[in-house]
C-alpha cells in the first residue's frame, strides 16, 4: 500500500497550477517516458515490440477516463479499434485494456456496452479495467453481458482491498474468468475498503489462491515480491498449470524483476499504456510509490 501522507502531498502538488504546467511541459523528457510509452499510437507500438523483443508480453491502454459526451465516447472506442487492429496487424505479443468510463458510462450503461462490444468484436483479447468502487456494479454487469452474449475473449479486474470482491469472485468463478487481480489504487473510504496494508495483503493472498484453484486464468497484477514467491510456491505444490496464470507490473516499475520472472519461464505481461493524457496517469504512479516521486524529481533538478 501507498505512503497515504506523502500521497497526499504529491496529489496536492498536481492540483498546483504552476506544478501542473512544468510537469506537463517537461514531464515526459524528465521522467515521465520512464511510466507511459509516449502520446501517439506509433511511439507506444515501437515501445511494445522492444518489450517483446526482451521476452515480455504486454498491453495497453489509450489514457482517459471519465468521459462525459457521447460523441468523444464514440471516438475513443474508434480510437481503440484501430489500436487492436494495429496490435494485430505488427503481430504484437500484447493486448488492449480500457475503461468503462472512457467509453461513457458515466452516459449510460448501454452506451458503454455499445461501444465496448464494437471493440470485443474485432477477435482480440480485451481486459476491462476496474475503476472506483462505485464503477464495480456496473463493469461487472456489462462483463456478464459480454460472456453472455458468447464472447470468450474478454477479460476484467477485481480489487483485493474491496470488502465485496470475495463475493464477487464467488459469482464470477463458475464462467471459468480470466480476471487480473490487483491491491487497489483508488482512495476509498474504510467502510469500503481495508484501510490496512496488512488487511489487503492478506485478502490478496486469499484471493489469488481461491482464482488459482478455480480454472480459470489468473493475472497476478503486483510488484510485491513476497506475493510473487508466494504464488510460484502455491502454484507448485497444487500442480496449477503454468499457461493458467501470468504476473503483470507496470511499464517503468521494477523492470528488472520483471526480466528475472520471464528468464525463469514465466509469463509476465508489462501494462504499457500511451496518450496525450498521460498527466494524471503519471500523477497516480508518483502517488502509488514513493520511490517514483523521487525519481520524477531527480529528473527535473538535474541539469
């Protein structure tokens, strides 16, 4: 879990105008490119294939979220059938992954289902994303749709640090999933979600061992090595399959663990995303881990 004071500070920093205008004038040259795989389409592909020339696979995702206009939801969900095509067509070892309210459900449900089906009927594996807590109901109702609608190819998140997800894994594990499962990063108040680090270790642990056993395909999304040696163990001694489950991190974060699983025989999958929105993108990633913050900052003080 994140350092909440030293969070604190940094999100206040970026509602800081002056902040905001060097960080997005300069961010990307001084730090930034470490997080996010560039503003174009073309700057991430090259990004993607030289992650995949390394041995690792990935996916990405178009920033944004939070759209409010029909017409610039129909537009992302363009923007990304293009993108799944490309990924497809340069023969990439990577996927998409998006989110629900980039595609407007903050509109409607049935807008973002419209537009989210445009983009799961192109063929490719596509993983919908988990946002806030109030956003759960609803992805997981447009994700039963989808498989109700006879769609394999699509995937979605859970968040161990919300009370509900045990309940929700149960739900969901009779479709065999292939879920990715996460520790959380949004602020969600303690009658939501464990306030304790401890707490969501422990149901993130919990979880990832009840999804390893299910049959289905597990994404085990951290950068937490105990965790990672733990599932190794516990997928070694239950005989779990090594094609049932892949670690995945972020672009820029412990990149040389990330090399180190693929060596030893691994899947890992590096969450590489792009956009001229890559501002309040980077400011999570500096809110999320110290050790990113000061990176960020060494950058901007060199000379």
């Amino acid at each position: 879990m994140l350092n909440a004071a030293l969070r604190k500070v940094i999100l206040s920093a970026a509602d800081n105008a002056q902040v905001r205008r060097v960080v997005s004038k300069h961010g990307m040259r001084l730090g930034g490119a470490r997080f996010v795989a560039g503003e174009t389409m073309d700057e991430c592909v090259r990004v993607l294939r030289e992650l995949n020339d390394r041995g690792l696979y990935a996916n990405t995702t178009l920033l944004g979220e939070a759209v409010r206009d029909e017409a610039e939801a129909r537009a992302v969900a363009d923007e990304y059938i293009v993108l799944v095509d490309r990924l497809a067509a340069e023969a990439l070892r990577a996927n998409v992954a998006l989110k629900l309210t980039h595609l407007g459900l903050e509109l409607s449900e049935g807008l973002a289902y419209d537009n989210l089906r445009r983009i799961v009927e192109r063929g490719s594996f596509i993983r919908i994303d988990m946002e806030q807590s109030a956003f759960v109901e609803p992805t997981l109702r447009l994700y039963r749709r989808l498989r109700d609608d006879g769609f394999d190819n699509v995937g979605t998140v859970l968040q161990a640090y919300l009370y509900r997800t045990e309940s929700d894994l149960e739900g969901l594990l009779p479709l065999r999933p292939n879920l990715r499962l996460v520790k959380g990063a949004y602020l969600e108040p303690p009658d939501v979600a464990y306030p304790k680090k401890t707490d969501v270790d422990a149901a993130y642990v919990r979880l990832l061992e009840t999804m390893l056993r299910a049959g289905g395909y597990t994404a085990i999304a951290t950068h937490d090595e105990t965790i990672v040696e733990h599932a190794i163990r516990f997928a070694d001694e239950h005989a779990v399959p090594n094609d049932t489950f892949e670690f995945q991190m972020l672009y820029g974060v412990r990149p040389q663990l990330q090399l180190d699983l693929a060596a030893r025989g691994y899947k890992v999958l590096v969450a590489t995303p792009y956009g001229p929105e890559w501002y309040p993108y980077l400011m999570r990633r500096l809110g999320e881990r110290p050790a990113n913050a000061l990176f960020l900052l060494r950058n901007l003080t060199r000379r």
